[in-house]
C-alpha cells in the first residue's frame, strides 16, 4: 500500500506527462468502443474480441443460461460467476495462479438474471483497464437490447407474413369463412367482399422482400399481399378493389426485371382458379412493353356446354364425394384442383402442406371416382368437372341441381357450339408442315410422355418436344407446363373425336411421378 502511495503522489513534470498520455491514450480506446456502435460494427463477438486485444488478456460473454456468446472462457469459480449472474453482486475480482480476473454481469433486455462478463489478464487492472471493461458492459448492454428490438420486430414481420400466408391458404382451399375470420383480427375489412383479382409479382430473389412491403405500401393494406411459398420470385397479391389493382400496375412501371400478371375477377371460393389465371397472365406479361397483362377472357369450352346438362353431369361424376364430411370434401376437391392445374410440389407448397399429402388427396379422389390421372384425358374431364363444381359451391349437396335425363360426355362434347370451337383450334395446327397436330395428338394420347410419343411416331423424343413446344403459340396456349391451356386443347380432341373417350369410371390406381411430383 505504501509503494501505491508513493506512486500516486510522485509528482513534478513526469507525472503531468503521464496523465497527458494516459488522457491521449483513453481518446483512441474511447473513439475504438464507439465504433462499434455504428450500424455497420454492431457485432457483440468483435467487443469482446476487441476488449481482450485491449486490456492484452483474454474476455468471454456468457448469456443468462450459460452458454457461451462470445469469446474464450477463462477458468471462474462457479460459486462467484453464480452470484454475479443472480444480481446479488454486480462484479467481482479475483487473483490466483498468476491470473487476475474480473467479472461483471450484463443486463439482458427482459430477464430476470444476468449475463457475465469475465475477462483475465496476467497483470493486475489498473484504473484505465478497469474503466474499459466498465463502458465495454455499457456497450455490450446497448447492443443486446438494440438486437432484441431488432430480434422482436423480425418475429413480428415473421408472424404477419406467415399469418397472410395462412389467410391464402385457407381462400386456396374455399374456406371463406375462416380467412375472413382470420384476417378481421388484423386487417378489418380486408376480406368484406365477395369478389376479388389475384395479381401475381415477379421480381428477383433478392429484391423480394422489398418488393412485397413495397406492395403492401401501394395498396395501403387494403389488399392481401403474400410471399409466394412455391416461387422464391413471385409475390401473390389477392386485391379486392380495381384502385388496388392500378396500385400495382403502377409500382411495376419503374422497376427493372418486374413484371405482374393478374386475373379476371372471381369470387372468393375460387381464389385458386384466380391464381392459375393469374399465373398464366405473368407468362404473357414477359413480352409486353408495359411488362403488365390480365387474363384474357378466351372462349372456354365449358361455356359451349349446355349448363343444365353439364352442372347435371358435374354432378354425378362427383357424386361419390358427397358421402365424405364437407371439411374434407372440400379440401380433397381444392387439392385436386390445384394439383391437376400445376406440379405436385408447387400445389403443396401453396396449400402447407407436404408433397405426399397433395399426393394421397389426389389417390382418394382418383379411386373414389374410378379414374385414372395418368390418362391426360381423364385429367382433363375431372379438371372440367372440378371448374363447374366451384361455381356450385354454395349449393348444398344433392340440392338444386338440375333434374336431367343422364347425358354422356360425348354427348356434351358433341355439340354444335363445342365442335365448332375445337375444329377451329385444331385446324391451326394444320398450318404446319410438320404436322404438329398428329405429334401433339400422340403425346397427349400417351400422357405427355415424348419418349412414348417418339416411338409411337417413329421419331426422336426430342422431335416430339420441339413439335409440342412449336404448338404452343400456334394455339396461343402452355401445353408442356400443363393445367389450363393443356387441358382445354385435350378436350378438344375429344370433341372432334380425334382421343378416345376416357374410362370413367375405371382405370388403374396409383399416380406416376412425373405428374404427380412435377
């Protein structure tokens, strides 16, 4: 005690220069500290790391469980770093095997004990040392509550973009009430409507997430706007209004490699069927200046179809589901839906659920209407079936359809409106000298297998692709993606009666995986 007296009060010339350079010294140690405070340092690893280099010893942080955050553990009592931890000390030294440690407990943001800061060096801490493991504390604590905050607002952001997601998911499957009921908690109003356009956004990757809030800024919350879980590019936009839709349409205009694609209008239950249309817009939307386009409102060929005959056919094609619970009717119908419209995988995504569920929801429905989905055809008249289903849905089961004779697909299939429509299609494949309309009639007639097709033909497999890929634009239709386009172009050969009819009911189980797992 006496040397330290001695050394405290030995003054003169010495000493003032010493203080001098000690103030200089705190100056660079200080301005280090504060650094890391900046946004681009905000890293508790590099304190610690920073304060060991500085005190030349070693520095590890401990959170409130134990566990190590940062650092190298020194060896500490348990007893001493128990007490600090508690908040029954707020630090403590302690000196032994050549070593002197200190330890200081952190603050962390809610929660009732503390985290320990122990730092070790060979040599005892004297005044400047001490004061940089202090305001090392201060920092470590700011930047622990700075990243709990920023912690707190990524779960929430989490949280929000999760629950849209569920909102869609349940709009996917025609289980209106519950999104509504869902979304009101958060967003009142959002789903007061009985009608909506699903828009489709296409940017990069890495500009998604800014893409989406940019969405979210445009519509003023007054659409339901969705990362899309099957495509790391797309943002779903479900918009109830048209002022939000021209939000949207704006937003696109400036943005380099963005592009939307939105749907005709369509009532809540087929929110689905929105989303094929819309994702079928997109496709289109890539070779417009605007980088914009909307479902074009075409001819379908249910629309071609006497409707008493064909809700009555719907009927009783489906009618095997009617015994099921609704719950479970209707989510099997919206599976199969969304799983004969894109991949297997794609639909699992969007619904959330895994691959093998779409899968054994589709082997239920194919078995309990004795079709077989292997068979593009018969994939075409359930999907037909399934179109006409949703605009009964609100119909009861087994109420209100009309009370018709029993009429046969070919006889739907053969009537003046409908053959007119398929001969017209069909005759722009003729135009061809290649013959596409033979080539895209064998490889439908073999499930959209080239390489079945190719042997059928006496061709090369990659022949039969180039021909169904040459179609494509000829009939202004996707054939190789499948859904829609595909499924329209097969129904027309089965009014020309250029397919043979599919087996229904009937057929082999079981679902290939090339269809099935996409």
């Amino acid at each position: 005690m006496q040397d330290e007296v001695k050394a405290d009060m030995a003054g003169g010339e010495d000493g003032v220069r010493r203080t001098e350079a000690g103030g200089a010294q705190d100056s660079v140690w200080t301005r280090e500290l504060l650094d890391h405070l900046r946004p681009t340092g905000r890293d508790v690893r590099r304190v610690v790391a920073w304060l060991a280099e500085t005190v030349r010893g070693t520095a590890a942080l401990q959170d409130d469980s134990g566990a190590l955050l940062a650092g190298t553990r020194p060896p500490m009592d348990a007893h001493l770093v128990a007490a600090v931890a508690s908040g029954r000390i707020a630090s403590a030294a302690w000196e032994g095997q050549g070593r002197h440690l200190r330890l200081v407990g952190v603050e962390y943001p809610d929660s009732s004990s503390a985290g320990v800061l122990a730092v070790s060096r060979e040599t005892p801490f004297d005044r400047r040392d001490s004061d940089i493991v202090m305001h090392t504390v201060q920092v470590i604590e700011l930047l622990l509550r700075a990243g709990e905050t920023t912690a707190a607002g990524r779960r929430l952001q989490q949280a929000t973009s999760d629950l849209r997601l569920a909102i869609l998911q349940l709009l996917m499957v025609e289980d209106t009430v519950s999104a509504r009921r869902v979304a009101a908690g958060l967003w009142p109003g959002l789903l007061d409507t009985d009608t909506a356009c699903v828009h489709v956004v296409e940017g990069t990757v890495e500009d998604r997430d800014r893409l989406a809030d940019e969405c979210i800024d445009a519509t003023g919350e007054r659409a339901l706007v969705v990362l899309c879980p099957a495509v790391d590019e797309h943002v779903i936009v479900v918009t109830p209004g048209e002022a939000e839709a021209r939000e949207l349409r704006a937003l696109i205009g400036p943005r380099p490699r963005t592009f939307i694609g939105g749907s005709a209008r369509q009532s809540l239950a087929r929110t689905a069927t929105a989303y094929g249309q819309a994702v079928s817009a997109l496709a289109v939307a890539h070779f417009r200046p605007d980088k914009a386009a909307v479902y074009a409102e075409r001819t379908h060929p249910e629309r071609l179809i006497d409707p008493v005959a064909l809700q009555g056919w719907t009927a009783r094609l489906l009618r095997p589901l009617d015994t099921l619970p609704h719950h479970t009717r209707a989510e099997l119908l919206a599976t199969t839906r969304l799983g004969l419209e894109f991949t297997a995988v794609s639909a699992a995504k969007v619904l959330g659920v895994s691959r093998n569920t779409v899968r054994a929801r589709m082997e239920r429905v194919e078995a309990l209407l004795k079709a077989d989905f292997t068979d593009l055809t018969a994939r075409a008249v359930v999907h037909l079936a399934l179109n006409i289903q949703v605009g009964l849905a609100d119909t009861p089961a087994g109420t209100g359809t009309p009370q018709t004779p029993p009429v046969s697909l070919p006889d739907l299939l053969s009537g003046p409106g409908m053959r007119t429509w398929a001969q017209d299609i069909l005759a722009r494949l003729g135009q061809d000298t290649r013959d596409l309309r033979r080539t895209v009639r064998a490889w439908i007639a073999e499930g959209g297998n080239a390489e079945r097709a190719a042997q059928t033909l006496g061709v090369h497999a990659q022949t039969v692709r180039e021909h169904v890929r040459s179609a494509e634009p000829v009939l202004e239709r996707q054939l190789l993606a499948g859904g829609s386009d595909l499924y329209e172009v097969v129904l027309a050969h089965l009014a020309v009666g250029d397919l043979d009819q599919p087996a229904l009911p009937g057929g082999k189980s079981g679902l290939p995986d090339s269809l099935v797992h996409g």
